[in-house]
C-alpha cells in the first residue's frame, strides 16, 4: 500500500489502492488488528473517491451545450 495521503491521491491511485485493500479483506488471511487498519484506509480511500465523483459530476452538469449538441460553455454556479 501507498504511503501517499488519501487527500493527495488522484481518482486513479484512490481506486487502485482500494481495490488492494479490499482483495487482501476478502483474502482472510490479515491479523484482526491489521484487518482493522486496513477497513479504516479503505473507508477513506472510499470516501476520497465519492467526493471526486461528486465534483467531476458537478463539473460535467455545468456544461451547456449549443444548438448543434456541441459544447458552447459552462453555465454560471448558483449559490
């Protein structure tokens, strides 16, 4: 496992790192404290993951498009 930050990670690296802990959970063969350990970065890496989903899905709800269908711009955030 990485000992990059969870809150430094890209998209790509968050997954990676949790699909390995999630294999090595379901492998079993992980001591209890260790177990624990790895649910722990694995709930981070989780909720690393939503947050950037999250805003690339923002991101891609603000373009608009034109009346060919192509991309024309970003429509202003309300708030």
């Amino acid at each position: 496992m990485s000992n990059t930050p969870v809150s430094e990670m890209t998209y790509e690296q968050a997954m990676a790192e949790l699909e390995l802990v999630v294999g090595k959970l379901e492998n079993a063969q992980v001591a209890l404290d260790d177990s624990i350990k790895l649910y722990e970065r694995g709930a981070e890496l989780k909720k690393r993951c939503e947050e950037m989903l999250k805003q690339a899905e923002e991101k891609v709800a603000l373009i608009t498009l034109g009346g060919d269908g192509a991309p024309d711009g970003l429509k202003p955030v309300e708030g």
